[in-house]
C-alpha cells in the first residue's frame, strides 16, 4: 500500500517540474565598418534540434540587400557577414531563425550604423612629465581601422 502512495506522489512530484523555456541570444555590434568582415554571434538555450539562421544586411534608404549570410547551430555559434564597401549611413540587419520546435522560430530585426574606414589617431609625448616652461614634443600617427 505504502509502496503505491508513494509511486503516485513521485509521479505527480516529475509531472508537477516546469518545462525550461526556449529561446535564442542575438550578438550584433552596434556600429559595422564597411568594406570588412564582422561578426555576429547566436546562443540557444533549451535547445535539442538543429537551428537554421539566415542573416540579412538591407540598407534603409531602399531596402536592398547589402548582404547576406546564414549557418546552422544546434547551440551557439557565429557567422562571418561580409559588409561591403557603399555610402550609406545606416543598416538594418534581418535575423531569420527555423527550427522545428516553434519556440525556436522567430524574426529580428535591428538597425545599425555603418562607418567608412575610420582612422585612428595616436598621440604620444616624448616623456610622461614636463616642467613648467618645458617644450612638449609630440609624435602623431594616423592609421587606418587595419593599421594601414
């Protein structure tokens, strides 16, 4: 008798444990440099399947496409997007995820700015401390995001 109540109550106990939620990270730089390869980065969590993931990189002023990429994860991985050289100013970058489980299917979206070959300006004095009334020699560098 002991031995069915306690069968019931650890059935009940394994039913009663609330199922994980699924769902996904998308790792997007805020600003992308043209004409060179970013990364971006997904993370699923409580998944068991193989995911799908298309990126898209639209431009905003008409919607076209810029660029395309896409890789498939069963738990975390990146992609390597390849920004191309244009003028525009502003992105939209499209994430499309499939998976069989529709916990897992979904579509984001995200603007991001895209900057033109910044340079990098470096500064540096001869010495860290000058007197009063010291000449302050400076060396300026500029290079660009590849130190070219």
């Amino acid at each position: 008798m002991w031995t069915i109540a306690l069968l019931l109550f650890a059935c009940q106990t394994v039913h009663a444990l609330p199922e994980q939620k699924k769902g996904f990270l998308l790792t997007v730089p805020s600003s992308l440099l043209t004409d060179s390869q970013e990364r971006i980065c997904v993370s699923l969590h409580n998944n068991t399947g193989r995911v799908y993931v298309s990126l898209s990189l639209l431009a905003v002023s008409d919607s076209r496409v810029l660029a395309l990429s896409s890789l498939t994860l069963s738990s975390a991985g990146c992609v390597e997007l390849l920004v191309p050289d244009t003028e525009e100013k502003w992105a939209r970058l499209e994430a499309r995820l499939q998976s069989p489980d529709p916990q897992l299917t979904s579509n984001a979206q995200v603007e991001v700015s895209l900057q033109t070959n910044p340079l990098v300006v470096l500064v540096s004095t001869d010495k860290p401390v000058y007197k009063p009334g010291q000449d302050v020699n400076f060396r300026v560098l500029s290079r660009s995001h590849k130190l070219k």
